[in-house]
C-alpha cells in the first residue's frame, strides 16, 4: 500500500487521457455520422455518437506502455514479475480490439465478419503464450492442470465469452463502462499483494473508465460503441488471466453481465430465435420495466457488482465458484419475477 499514490496517479492520467480522447472521438464520430439512430429497440431519443470507448483502449495503451517501460525505476518490479509477453499481450491485444471494434461503429459490419472480428481478438492472448493453465478445485484444496488443448479451447471461450457479455449488458448509459471500472478496480485490489505491475495496469484502465464515464454516465452525451466493448472486454479478460485472480475470481466480479448473457441468449434458443436477434429480455431493461429509473436500474447493478467485488476479494477460489452458482440461481430467480412483474404492469 506504499505505492497508493502512485497507483492513483497511474488511475489520474489514464483518466486525463480518455476524458480529453472521448471529446475528441465524441467530434470525429459526428462528423462521420458514427451514431445510434434513435428507433424503438434503443433507449435514445436523438442521435447519439458512439466510438467513445476508442479512447478507453487509446488511453489503457498509452500509459499502460509508459508504466511497463518504467516499471523498474517506479518500483513497480517486485513480486511476482509480469512477463513481457503479458504486458504485450494485454495492450496490444486491447489496441487491436479497438480498432476492429471502430471498424465495426463506422460501417456497421455483417454478423459473420463481427465474429471473425472477435476470433481474431481472442486469438492475441494465445499468440503470446497466454492461456487458461489451470482451474481451481471446488471439491479441496489445490489447482487442477488441464492439457495444452483443453486450456487453448478454454481461452479462447473465454474471451470471446466476455466480449459477448460486456455486449449484451451494454444497454443503459453508464452500465458497462461503470461495471467494467469496478472490475478493474477489484482485479487489481487482487493483484496488489502478488504483481505490482498487473495492478497498476488494472488501475490504468479503471482510470481511462472513469475518464470515459464523465461523458457516458446518464445523460450520455457518447455511447461506448463496439471499439469500447471489443477492448474493455478483452483487457477485463486478459488481465484475469494474467492476475493472481484468476478466471474464477473474474467470473464472480462480472457475474452480472456473465449471467445476464446466459439467460438472455437459452431464452432466446428456447424461443426458437437467434441468439443475437434483438429483444428487451436483459435484466436492466427489466428493471426498467419493473419501475426502476434509468438512473436506478444503473445504479442497482452497480451495487450487485461492488457487492460480488467483495465477495471475490474475501473468499477463496473454491468458494468463490460457489458463490456464482448461488448467483446463478438467485440472479435467474429474479429475472423471472422481474418479468413476471412487467407481463402484470403490462
């Protein structure tokens, strides 16, 4: 904790950068008419810029490589090193997603190449020798060493898991950008004891969050845009494989976002429909119609997260996997009687 200002001044230029880079995206998205037209599937009611989360990836780049190339001199070399080819991975990986993602925000990209897209993306972490080695045991003590196939098919559903999470909970202004921050905060309140450098990576991209959120929160004045959700969901993904939290930790912290997109995509198969056609089945749009504000239904999301944030940091790896099935099961059950309620309002 003697490093506390050096973190939190990592977090303030992260920040500085994305809030001027979201001023800038918010300018060049509207001049190129990157923007959400209002219609009855968005919650806009003017055309609304997006791309914004091109300067989260930028500013999480950026500094993230001043902060590894000084890592020595700042005092960030103790613990467990970070390998190089971690740090590579990480900001490389969330720069590439950005830039498919800002691919997709201006020429609105077919399914099939979206996909691709994504592949590509959850391809880098491998590339650079990152990938799921082991899976805590929920029935003792110990890890459980899975073979090199069985790890690479894991990483990259992984990841591409989590680009698709952080999607689908991307529906109310604020939402994945603020969950999206507390995870990161948590990761690296994680990662503080064991790997400086990793924690003050985290610490980067909670900063370049919350510089992004001074335009996103509601009122939005910018939306994330794809750029923002390929690169934030791949940094979340990468940096959980990197930390000492591990996917388990993760899955618990993102278990909003995680279980919604569960739910969301067997009620659609079960409807006999695509899983990524559109509906108003997400949790937030739940709340929403249950009789919560937009603010409220935001802010009650945030709770649950800062809530399973705490969770992950107190328990251990076999009883944080309890913990998500017992979400999984309560999360479930209320989105049940949240539709139930708004078939009665309706």
């Amino acid at each position: 904790m003697e490093n506390a200002p050096l973190y939190l001044a990592i977090a303030l230029v992260a920040a500085l950068v994305a809030l001027v880079g979201t001023r800038v995206a918010r300018q060049v998205a509207l001049s190129l008419n990157i923007a959400d037209v209002p219609n009855e599937r968005r919650i806009n009611t003017i055309l609304m810029p997006r791309a914004g989360g091109f300067a989260v990836a930028l500013s999480l780049f950026l500094v993230g490589a001043a902060v590894t190339i000084l890592a020595a001199p700042l005092g960030l070399t103790g613990g467990t090193p970070l390998p190089t080819s971690g740090s590579a991975a990480l900001l490389l990986g969330t720069l590439l997603a950005g830039v498919i993602g800002l691919a997709d925000d201006r020429f609105d990209l077919r399914a099939r190449w979206q996909l691709a897209g994504q592949l590509v993306i959850a391809a880098v972490p491998i590339a650079f020798g990152v990938r799921i080695a082991i899976l805590s045991n929920p029935f003792g003590a110990g890890d459980l060493l899975i073979p090199d196939a069985i790890g690479l098919a894991l990483t990259l559903f992984w990841v591409l898991g989590m680009q698709n999470a952080m999607n689908f909970i991307d529906g109310l202004d604020g939402l994945s950008g603020g969950i999206a921050l507390i995870a990161a905060v948590t990761l690296g309140v994680i990662a503080l004891p064991a790997t400086p450098l990793l924690a003050a990576l985290c610490f980067a991209l909670a900063g370049a969050l919350a510089g992004f959120l001074r335009h996103n929160f509601y009122p939005a004045s910018i939306y994330m845009g794809t750029s923002g959700i390929l690169a934030v969901a791949y940094a979340l993904a990468v940096l959980s494989l990197l930390g000492t939290a591990k996917v388990v930790a993760a899955l618990l912290i993102l278990g909003v976002p995680i279980i919604d997109a569960f739910f969301v995509i067997v009620g659609r198969l079960l409807a006999g429909r695509s899983p990524y056609s559109a509906d108003k089945t997400h949790i937030h749009q739940r709340l929403i119609d249950a009789g919560l504000s937009h603010r409220g239904a935001v802010l009650a999301l945030y709770g649950v997260t800062l809530l399973l944030s705490v969770g992950a940091v107190v328990l251990t790896a076999s009883a944080a996997l309890y913990a998500f099935a017992g979400l999984l099961v309560v999360l479930g059950g209320a989105i049940v009687w949240l539709s139930r309620r708004a078939e009665r309002r309706a």
